[in-house]
C-alpha cells in the first residue's frame, strides 16, 4: 500500500470543534503541527464553500479559544497553542481599524474647541475693561462657608452661660439638676460600644471589666485597655463603678433636705438659704466643669513625641482634634487652627446668630432643662455624642433649631 510520506511524519490528528458568529459548526481535523493560519484558511474555505476569491479575506479573521477567551497566533502552529482533542474555537471577523479622519474635519473640531474654550483671564479684563468697578472692598469671609461642626462649640460654649444663668434662677434648680443626673447615670448605664467591647473581650478580658473600662475611659479601646492592664492586680477591679456625681449628689442631697436646724434657720431668714442654694450651684457646675477636663491618648502623645513636637503642643493638638492622633499631626504640621484657646471661646453674643437662637421659643424653653446644660457640657467634651443628643426627646428639638437657625443665617 502507497503511503504518503508527511502522513508518515504527520503528528497527532486532533478533531477541533468550529462555531461562527451566525451559530454555524463543524468540526475541522488537523495535526499538531499545523500553523493556526493553515487552520484557519481550511475553516474559511469549509465556511464559503469553496476557494477563497480575496486573500485578504484570510487577515480580516480571527480564531479564538473558547474556554480560555484568547485569540490564537496565526504564525504558531497548534501544539504550540496547546490546542486538545475536541476543543471548540470561534471563527469571528476583526473590526476593521476605524478610519483616520479628514483633514478638513479635524480643523473643523479644532475651530469648535475653541469658539467653546473658556475665556482667560486677559480676555476677562479686556472685555470688562470699560465697566464700573463697585463693592471693590466686599471679601468672601471665612464665616460663610462654616461648617456647623466647627461653629457648634462655639455657640455651645455661649449657651452653656446662658443655661447656667437661668437655672441659677430657679428655685427648684438642686433638685432638678439631682434628676437629670440621675437621667443621665441611667443612660450612661446602658449605653456601652459593642464594637470597643468585643475588641477588649478578644483581647482576653473579662465582659464586665471591659464595661467598667470603657464607662470609665469615655468608650476609649486604647484607655480602656491601659487602664485594664493598669489595675489587673487590684482588689477593687471588679468593684461597681462609683456615681460619677456621688459626693455631689449627697452634698445635693443634704441642701435639699434640710434638718430641724436648717429649716428652723430657713423659717428665720429666707437670705441665708438662698445664698446655700446659689453655693452648691456653683459647686454643681465647678463638678460639671471638671467632667470635661481633656485627658490625652497616652498612646497617641508617645508617638506624635517621637516625631518631634513637644509635649504641651501635641496635648494642645489632641484637645483640638478630640484625640484623633491623624488628625493632630496635621495640625501641628499645619496652621494650627483653631488654637487651643478658641476652644474655649464662645460665639459673639451680639452677633445676629446668637441673638436668633436665643429668640427661638424652643432654644428658650431648653435653657430652662438642666438636662440640656448636661448636654451640652457631654457635647463639648465628646463631640462625637452630637448624634446621640439629635436623638434624644428633650434635647433633640433644641439641637435641630440650633442647626436650622444657623444654616439659615449662614446662607444669606
């Protein structure tokens, strides 16, 4: 029997799997050494029946794998591909390039580009050369792009003056301020960060000391993890946290309760009892005052330390910045503003802002509650509390007012 002799040397006969665009399929057999051009040329001349009349017909096509989405070299042969017995390939036609464009439609697009190009500044004055100049000295001051953020401290600071002025009027004001108090320990009771408590319990601290730590350290992970590894020897660890306001309260406690002496001394003149009652307001609001004395992030102070700064202007820049050690570096690596002493700055109180917000019936009626004084005192020393005290019943209406005032006032 007469055998040809490539069919001798042929590799291995393979059966491809052929599909087109229009959902034609065949199947092509070829050896491993076939180039994928060759391939492709028997593909075409199957898929017209026939020879192929344009041999640029042959460059305007494309095999392409289909498991793995590639397009197949056409100077490679099928081995090299690393084409399997049965695999499906897609014949499918190139675009065609798009055309270049015309010069005459180039400068066309040129010209539009700049009759539509924005005016430089020279054309500006050329044109507005022979205009009157007016309000030459008008500036855009700072105050009308405040964020409410940055000016809420300010008014808190004023308002706080205010509240204490008018509770300072009240008679009933010991007492009321002993129940907002006690509010207030309520809340603080059942209001713990489950997120900072999980981090401490993963860590290997017991559920209960991670709450006491937290209560302690203002839902601090980093101080109330110090403070956890501070005290693990301590007997009192464990130890019920202490009324913040205990001594105080009891203090509130024996002015508003008075013996047979102090009410024999009452009956005998009304002065003395309100100069005692004026005294322990100011020992309620020394108390208030001290609970927002700053504490800075031990942590945070080694490191800003380590890249340089001194210690007092990296404790004024985690007081300006409420700890956030990212953001202290860049203010101690900026302007430094606002200054530590703005902190404690009130807004103008002559100022138009001022003035709407104490008119506002609802601001006015807030005054009066010793439990928006608290507060706003939580607020300054927190600011991230501002969401918490949006949501609460009594304080909520005053705080909306206040921003509402304030957007209105800082639009116009």
């Amino acid at each position: 029997m007469f055998v040809q002799e490539e069919k001798i040397f042929a590799g291995k006969v393979l059966k491809i799997h052929i599909c087109t665009m229009d959902g034609t399929e065949w199947l092509e057999e070829v050896t491993e050494d076939t180039t994928v051009e060759k391939l492709k040329e028997k593909c075409l001349k199957h898929y017209v029946h026939g020879s192929l009349e344009d041999p640029k017909t042959l460059t305007h096509h494309k095999l392409i794998h289909a498991a793995t989405e590639r397009v197949l070299t056409d100077t490679k042969t099928v081995a090299d591909e690393n084409l399997k017995d049965k695999d499906v390939l897609l014949l499918i036609k190139k675009r065609p390039p798009p055309t270049p464009p015309k010069m005459a439609d180039v400068s066309s697009d040129e010209k539009k580009k700049q009759d539509n190009k924005a005016p430089d500044k020279e054309a500006i004055l050329k044109a507005t050369a022979n205009m009157s100049t007016r309000h030459t000295d008008r500036t855009v001051t700072q105050h009308n792009i405040r964020d409410f953020q940055t000016e809420l401290r300010k008014i808190l600071v004023s308002l706080i003056e205010v509240a204490q002025k008018l509770l300072a009027l009240n008679p009933d004001a010991v007492e009321l301020f002993k129940k907002a108090n006690a509010m207030l320990d309520e809340d603080e009771e059942d209001r713990v960060d489950e997120t900072a408590l999980q981090q401490l319990t993963e860590m290997g601290f017991p559920e209960s000391r991670a709450i006491k730590a937290l209560r302690l350290n203002h839902m601090s992970v980093t101080q109330a993890m110090e403070w956890l590894i501070e005290h693990v020897d301590d007997p009192s660890v464990d130890a019920p946290i202490p009324g913040q306001d205990s001594s105080g309260a009891a203090g509130a406690t024996a002015a508003a309760t008075p013996g047979p002496s102090a009410s024999a001394s009452a009956s005998a003149s009304s002065s003395t009892d309100e100069s005692s009652r004026q005294d322990e307001l100011t020992e309620i609001f020394k108390r208030i005052r001290r609970k927002r004395e700053f504490r800075p992030d031990s942590r945070a102070v080694i490191a800003l330390m380590e890249m340089g700064f001194d210690e007092k202007e990296v404790i004024d820049a985690l007081r300006v910045n409420n700890n956030q050690q990212d953001a202290a570096c860049e203010w101690l690596l900026g302007d430094r503003k606002p200054s530590p002493e703005d902190m404690d700055k009130g807004i103008d109180t002559n100022s138009p802002l001022f003035q709407a917000i104490l008119e506002n019936p609802v601001v006015q009626l807030g005054l009066t509650n010793p439990k928006t004084l608290l507060a706003f005192e939580d607020m300054l020393e927190n600011p991230l509390n501002s969401t918490q005290w949006m949501n609460d019943p009594e304080t909520g209406p005053v705080m909306l007012q206040i921003s509402r005032i304030f957007q209105t006032l800082n639009r116009t």
